[in-house]
C-alpha cells in the first residue's frame, strides 16, 4: 500500500494553499518507491490496439509525434525519446493502487494514471496542461522546470503537439524516486529527462462549461428531454420586426434554464457524465459466469476489487432513492438501498459486510452479478 507523505505541509494546507493555485515539489512523498510497472510492460501495452500511447521525439531538431498502437522500438536508440501511454491504471491493478493516495480528491474528479517512459534527453516539450497532476518520479532521474501562470503563447510545434514559448522558471528541480511534482492547470512545465526515467502522471480533470454543456446537449436528446416549446400565449403587438427584446430573450432563457434548474435532471446528468471513461476499460468478462448464491459464498471468503478505472458515483439528489451511476448507466435500487449505494461508490474493494442487506434484494443481486460476470469488479483469485 503506498502511503503519500507530506513532510512540511498539512494535506489541510496542501488543499487551502496549493491545489488548483501553486506548483510544488513534495520531497520523498512516496518513501522507497519502486516502479510498478517495468519499462519493458510499458512498452507491449502501447503495442496494443485498445491503448492509447504515444511517441514524441526530435528528428532533425523539429518535434515529432507519433499514436500507437506501436510494432517496435527498434528504430531508436538510446537518447532523445519518451513513450507515453494513457489510463495504465486500466490495464494495471498494481498501477491503480497509485490512485489511492490521492483519495483526498473524490474520484469523479480523477482523469487516468498516465505513465511516460524516457530515454536520457527526452521530453515532451514545453507546455500546458488544462488538468491538475501530480507527476510521480519512478525510477531515473529528471529535470522539471515550471513557469507560472500567465498569457503564455501557445504554438503547434507539430500537428499533435501544442507547446509554449519559453518561460522564466519559479521551480527549476531535479526529481529523484518517489519525488512528487504537483503542477495546476494552467503552469507551463518541462521535463528533460537526465536518465532513463518513468514518470506516473495521476492527473485530475476539470470540465469546462462547453464540455458539460455538450455533455448536456447529447444527454437530453439521449432521453428525449427538454420537449418543452417556447412559448409565448398573449404577446403584445410587436413593433421592430428584427428585434429580440428583452421579455422574449428572457422566454428563452427560462426555457433553458428549466432544464439547469430541474435537480433530479442534472443529477442525472452529472452522475452519467462524470461516471463515464475517456479511455475504454480493459474488462475481463468471466468466462464461466458466476450465479449469485456463487457470488455471495464466495464474496464470505474474499473481497470484490473494482476494475481499474470503473467509475461509480452517487449524487445527494437522487442517492435517497437509491440510484448510482457506473459507467455512464443510471440504476436505481430504492429508497431501502442508499447505504449499499453508497458503498458500493465509496469503496475500492468490496466485502460481503459492506454489501450484505443489498444482496438480499432481487434487483440488486441480479444487477451486481451482472456486474462481476462482466468484469466490473473481480475476485483477485
Ligand atoms: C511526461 O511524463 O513525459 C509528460 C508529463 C507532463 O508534462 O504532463
Ligand atoms: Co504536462
């Protein structure tokens, strides 16, 4: 179990004082760390049509970019590259037990663990994340430079890679094993690595109103939601022919704003969104599925872990009747169910405790068997 330590600040301070502000460097906040995936895993996943990875390295001093899924790395040599794959914590479960630490942040604002191999020299480049991260040095060493925020230019240095122009540094660092960088979106940073390194990037995401109001727009149509017309009984006589005056721009906010007011609609919306995956999840469906008397003697022996990556959560709103989210589904199980619910949600791994008056309700059982014949949550043996 990997503890996060935080040697001169409190995580109370660390809330109040960095996230989402300030860059820092947390010295040593894993003790002992050791990579939990070696370079070579690293490489085969990127090899994989599933998985998201890339290449970046110079040829000829300009940048290149390069997707996966990659045949081989025969063509380069020992400097000057780094390969980056997406969401290992899908595919790993020693590599999602690295979310844990950071559970101080609630999951629905977790992205992925990305993890980046580099050879001494490489990089990805000057440039700006939109997403908080917490940049975990495994093995090797490199050397972070971080800017501060500020109207930073931004230019394609080549059509996959958006880089800024150069910046003055406020942390200029080497990183060490189990030295952690914490960056806020929005901090120009840059990363040359001084020897063969992996980086394990746990970043976290922030939504932009577009994002969600797209999210908005494909879940009410999904539903065939927001059917209600505008509507305007007793209009007055109107004068200017091309004007939209202010009573009828208020008609048209307040239709849409029904839809952003109406509680159990956005909750909805909220636990469906938030509770879907960017990158597909590495499910292992049972191949011999398990009846649900199966499933709960087993479950008396030994825990359920969820699968790397599986988003589950609950809303305040719609939780008193016992409804979760997992992946981008709605369920509801009853009033009766809002602790197991809740349980289901807060927790990594699940034991019969934690489930056991759920498991005597027909809807729930079939749903959870469902679930675990469909590789949501797994025996580990
Ligand atoms: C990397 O690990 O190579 C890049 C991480 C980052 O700068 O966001
Ligand atoms: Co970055």
């Amino acid at each position: 179990m990997l503890t996060l330590n935080l040697a001169d600040f409190s995580l109370e301070h660390f809330m109040a004082y960095y996230w989402q502000q300030r860059p820092v460097v947390i010295r040593q906040g894993f003790a002992h760390f050791e990579d939990l995936i070696s370079p070579n895993d690293l490489a085969g996943l990127a090899m994989e049509d599933a998985v998201e990875s890339r290449l970046v390295y110079k040829k000829d001093e300009q940048w290149q970019a390069e997707n996966g899924p990659f045949e081989s790395y025969k063509r380069f040599g020992k400097t000057g590259w780094t390969l980056i794959v997406q969401a290992v914590n899908h595919y790993s479960p020693e590599v999602a037990e690295l979310v844990k630490p950071f559970d101080f942040i609630p999951k629905w604002r977790l992205d992925d663990v990305m993890i980046s191999y580099a050879t001494p020299g490489g990089g990805v480049g000057p440039h700006i994340d939109l997403y908080d991260v917490f940049i975990c040095q495994g093995s090797g060493r490199r050397q972070w430079r971080v800017g501060d925020k500020g109207d930073h230019k931004q230019f394609a240095a080549h059509a996959a890679l958006l880089h800024t122009e150069p910046f003055e540094a406020i942390i200029d660092t080497e990183l060490l094993p189990g030295d952690i960088l914490y960056i806020p979106p929005g901090f120009p940073h840059d990363g040359v690595t001084l020897e063969e390194s992996m980086s394990y990037s746990v970043g976290f995401r922030a939504k932009s109103g577009c994002d969600m109001l797209s999210g908005l727009a494909d879940y009410v149509i999904d539903k065939e939601l927001g059917k209600t017309l505008l509507a305007d009984p007793k209009r007055l006589i109107a004068h200017h022919q091309g004007q939209i005056d202010a009573s009828d721009f208020t008609l048209i906010r307040a239709n849409l704003q029904t839809l952003l007011d109406n509680d159990t609609l956005m909750a909805d919306f909220a636990g469906s969104y938030f509770s879907k995956t960017k990158c597909t999840l590495d499910l292992q469906p049972l191949d011999e599925p398990l009846e649900t008397s199966d499933l709960v003697d087993m479950l008396q022996q030994q825990p359920l872990v969820r699968t790397g990556g599986l988003r589950c959560f609950y809303v305040d709103a719609t939780v008193v009747q016992g409804v979760c989210y997992v992946d981008g589904e709605r369920y509801e199980f009853g009033p009766d169910l809002q602790q197991a619910v809740i349980n289901l949600c807060d927790n990594d791994e699940l034991s019969e405790a934690l489930l056991h008056a759920a498991l005597e309700n027909a809807e729930f059982s079939r749903q959870f068997t469902e679930w675990v014949n469909g590789g949501f949550w797994y025996f580990r043996d």
